[in-house]
C-alpha cells in the first residue's frame, strides 16, 4: 500500500480537507477516506468504471 499513489476527489476543498482518494492498485481501485486512511476498501477496474459512469448520469446519488 506504501507504493500506492492516491489521487483526492476533484470535490475535495471542504474546510477540514476531508476528501475520497483512490489508487489504482494491479487490476483494483482502492478508496479510502482522508481522515481515516488505514481503512479502505477494493474493487476491480469494471465495478469502479460502472460506478463512476452511473454518478456522471446522475444515476446514483450519495
């Protein structure tokens, strides 16, 4: 995990800094919460391509 390089969400700024960064790791993303980085969680490539395709048709509402 070390060897990961983590990108912030191009939402993040909120005054705290809180933020979502995910980091390509082989065929899985990783995502995790700034204020929390030990604790994240996997998915492969496929599972994150619908997931990001379906929150740009505004699809899915977090």
């Amino acid at each position: 995990m070390s060897g990961d390089v983590w990108r912030k969400s191009s939402h993040s700024g909120a005054p705290n800094g809180d933020c979502v960064e995910v980091a390509v790791h082989g065929q899985r993303i990783r995502v995790r919460d700034s204020k929390c980085p030990q604790m994240l969680f996997m998915v492969s490539c496929g599972t994150w391509q619908e997931l990001v395709a379906a929150l740009k048709a505004k699809a899915v509402s977090l």
